[in-house]
C-alpha cells in the first residue's frame, strides 16, 4: 500500500518516482544503448545513428548497418544493455555501392 502511495504521489508531483517498479525507465535505458554504440569505433556511422525505440523494457532497433556482422554486433550490445529476449532487431544491410570502372 505505501508503495502505490509513493508511485501516486510522484505522479501528481511530476517526479521520476513512476518508474520504481522497474529497474530501468525507457530512457535510460535507450541512453545507456546509445552511450555503448557510440563507445564502439569499430562500428560504422551508420551503426552509431541507428534507432533505438524502448517501450516497457522492450528494445527495438531500425536502421541500416554496414554489413551482418556489425548487424550482429549492434543486437549483442542492446542486448547485454536490456536482457534477452527484451531485443527485436529491425536492422538492414546497406547494400554495397556499384563499383566504377
């Protein structure tokens, strides 16, 4: 009972009390992700840019990387950040420019 009385009061108070049933709030959880992609130089650009959606703890991923291993690599590292199975993976391969000749 004094717990709902806390998450209520925190709601009415504006305070970031709503999120004490859950470890992590959507946000942080999306900048911790962001905070590790960035970290990696190993990663393309497009790697780093790639979009994170967190929704109840649930991590969705869009955009497009540079090839099925840094695709690979990108879902490892949400992954560690949110847990298994809290990951879907929504990345594309950027296709390889026409070589000139």
């Amino acid at each position: 009972m004094r717990m709902k009385s806390l998450l209520l009061w925190g709601f009415l108070l504006g305070s970031p009390t709503v999120y004490a049933e859950t470890p992590r709030n959507d946000l942080q959880l999306t900048a911790d992700i962001r905070r590790s992609l960035i970290k990696d130089k190993s990663l393309s650009m497009e790697a780093h840019n790639v979009q994170i959606l967190s929704e109840h703890g649930m991590v969705t991923l869009k955009g497009s990387v540079a090839n099925e291993t840094e695709r690979d690599h990108v879902t490892q590292i949400a992954t560690t950040i949110a847990g298994p199975n809290n990951v879907k993976a929504e990345l594309s391969v950027k296709a390889p420019s026409p070589k000139k000749e």
